[in-house]
C-alpha cells in the first residue's frame, strides 16, 4: 500500500505515535496536514502525561474517525511500553502494515509513503527502519556528539546482534503484519532504553538466525532528519544503553 491507495480495511497500515509531556513541542500542523490527505492512520499513545498533551491529541483527533485515533495509558510506563502497547494495538486491528514514529517529527510523516512502497514491492521484506545517513543530497542533521555516540552504540549493538545494522535507535520503522512480526510487542521488554535492539533481537530468534533476519529488514536512508530541540536523551543515557544490550545478549543472542 502506498499513501495514494489506503482504500481497503485489510490493505490499511496504522502509525503508533508514542508521546509524553508533549502538549508544548508536538507540530500540530503537520500533524493535522498529513491527516487531511490520504495516507496512513495515526494512533496516539499517551503515557501519562502531566501536562497538556491529552488535550492537544485529543484536539488533533476530532472529526477523524478512524485516521486519527488516542490510546491513553494511564500513567507513565516509559516509551518502550507506550510503543509495545500501541503496537499491539495496531496488529490486531487488521491493519495490513503497522509502525511507530517519533512524536517530534525528526523524520517528516512523508516519509511514510516510502516505507510503504517497500513493503508494497518487495514482498520477502518484513521491517523497514529508518537509518540516519548523511548522503549528498539528503538533509540529515544530527548534533555532533550525539552522531559519534550513535556510531559506538550502532557498532556495540551490530555486534551483539551479529548483524550490519547501520542505525537500531532511528524512531522510524514500519511492519508487514505477518507470523513472523506478531509476537513481537507481546511481552514487555527488558529495556526502556534500547528497546528498539530488543526488537531486532526478537525478530532474529523469530525467523532463526541473523542472516535470515538480514535478508527480510530494509534499512532506509532517511531523506530528512533533524535533532529537535527538547529531546529527553541525554548524553548519560548512552551508559545506561551500554548496559542494557548487554543484558539483551543474554536474554536473547546467546544461545542463537
């Protein structure tokens, strides 16, 4: 399905949006001008915002339907949770294609359309995952530290995985609804903070082996990304990140 064609219930694909203490930073038109065209449905996931935020996705929600719908938490479980939740959300709502994106738009809702069309053409492919490349003639901009940071972790995480993955943490990535892809959000994850690693580690011991995984994930490099100011990683948590895809090697790789 591209985003020229969301015409079938079965062919729909389902955006998770997870999103906490927001209300002053999400872009609300960008928002509400994606929606005004065809093109993919938005779930919403609060997790327990103090501030605003319900009240701003419930504003961005009205009138929708089902393009834009709101999961409230209830109270704060971290982002790997309000992305597992909502993406269990999306599954099982038949949706054909479901992922989850960052709520500050670092990677433009355009983008979407790509993803799709991968998954549309390219039917061995089960993941499509942004990867934050900075090619001529793409407008990928990314805080120094925070980009050679990246490169360790990117290198300390392909190493567990035993797969080249250019980038895990980008918060852009897309799913084909298929066996192999279900199970993934079933169980909370053992990390808050490289739950995306978790992810790519589930899928590994899904299909068997990390060459299997290899050849059905498509690492897309991201015409547009920007750092956007009010991020809540801090430099201090590559540590806590260090330590964590440690303990999804032991959870997960060892014995694959």
């Amino acid at each position: 399905m591209t985003q020229d064609h969301p015409t079938a219930e079965s062919r729909r694909a389902v955006i998770v949006v997870p999103c906490y203490n927001e209300g002053s930073r999400l872009p609300v038109a960008d928002f509400r001008r994606f929606l005004d065209g065809p093109g993919a449905d938005l779930l919403f996931v609060d997790d327990g915002s103090t501030d605003n935020t319900v009240e701003v996705l419930r504003d961005i929600c009205a009138g929708r339907g089902d393009r834009a719908r709101l999961l409230e938490c209830g109270r704060n479980g971290g982002k790997a949770e309000a992305v597992r939740r909502g993406m269990r959300a999306a599954l099982e709502s038949g949706a054909r294609y479901a992922g989850f994106w960052d709520a500050d738009l670092a990677t433009p809702l355009d983008e979407i359309a790509a993803f799709l069309s991968i998954l549309e053409t390219r039917p061995e492919i089960d993941m499509v995952s942004g990867s934050r490349v900075k090619l001529l003639g793409r407008k990928v901009e990314r805080h120094a530290m925070r980009h050679y940071l990246g490169r360790v972790f990117a290198t300390a995480a392909s190493t567990v995985l035993r797969m080249a993955v250019y980038d895990t943490q980008c918060g852009a990535k897309v799913f084909r609804a298929v066996p192999a892809t279900a199970g993934l959000f079933d169980e909370p994850f053992c990390s808050r903070w490289v739950f995306d690693v978790e992810v790519f580690a589930r899928y590994i011991r899904k299909v068997g082996s990390p060459s299997a995984a290899a050849a059905r994930i498509y690492e897309f490099p991201l015409m547009v990304w920007r750092d956007v100011a009010g991020s809540k990683v801090k430099p201090s948590d590559f540590l806590v990140a260090f330590r964590d895809i440690v303990r999804i090697y032991w959870k997960y790789m060892r014995i694959v």
